[in-house]
C-alpha cells in the first residue's frame, strides 16, 4: 500500500469552512479508510470550527476537535483529485486547482443558521450531519468499490 501522502486528495469546500465541510470532511476521512487524503476549506473562512460540529460528530465516534479553519487558496499549490462543494456560494467561488479531475456539489443546509434553543440548534446540527453521512459514506464506498475492482 502506498503512503497516504502520495494518495489523491478530496477537498471538501464550503463558504466559511465552520460546519458542513468540517463535518462533511471528518466523516468522509472516517470513511475513506486511508484509500485517499480528505481536507476542508473556505472560500471566506469563519476562522473556527463551530463547536455543534464538534460535538455532533463526536456523538458517532468521529473527532474533529483539532480541526482549523482554513482558505482554499492554500491549496492552490497542491494537486487535489476531487473538489467537492457543500455549499451555492463555495461553488460559484470555486477555481480549478492543480491536477483536479472531478468536481461534485452537494449542497447541505448550513446549521450556523440554526435558532432556538441549544437542544433545538442541536437538533439541527444532527440532522444535516446524518445528511451528510448518508452522501459522504455512500461516495467513499463507491471509491472503494472501484479501488477493489482495478486490484
């Protein structure tokens, strides 16, 4: 097996790079199962990662607590295989980077925006992550399908 280093790189991109990416990129890395690289980024970065995306993953085993807030552009000098955007203002924003062959948009409702009260927005965090779960693991398997076939 190859080092991960010198495997594809998914980058998952959304506007502030806070919620969907951060969740979107921990469970896709979850799933991916060392077969490819998998990083997030912003086209506006909040500069954090919010705390209900913390914890809402935590809550399926998954840890993002070490995540940072980061801009696309930083990955401009990198070969990335897959862009991946979770969001309509990311994929308007969203230029070609070095080496890219695919290009997905799966737009996600952005929990920031939730109200009411903590359990409420909680209840919101929940329910996009497990959106989010369901099209992430789906793709990861289907990669890992195709991965197995050309073995």
């Amino acid at each position: 097996m190859k080092p991960l280093s010198d495997s594809p790189l998914v980058l998952v991109l959304c506007t502030g790079n806070s919620c969907r990416s951060h969740i979107a990129e921990g469970i896709l890395r979850a799933a991916a199962k060392g077969t490819f690289r998998v990083a997030s980024a912003g086209s506006k970065p909040a500069g954090y990662v919010h705390p209900l995306s913390i914890k809402a993953l935590a809550e399926i085993g998954i840890d993002i607590s070490q995540h940072h807030s980061k801009h696309m552009n930083e990955f401009l000098t990198q070969p990335v295989e897959t862009v991946i955007t979770v969001c309509g203002n990311a994929d308007q924003a969203c230029p070609v980077f070095p080496g890219q062959l695919n290009r997905h948009h799966w737009p996600f409702e952005d929990p920031a925006h939730a109200s009411g009260n903590a359990e409420e927005k909680m209840a919101v965090f929940r329910r996009v992550r497990d959106e989010i779960r369901k099209v992430f693991e789906a793709y990861a398997d289907g990669r890992q399908d195709v991965t197995s076939q050309r073995s």
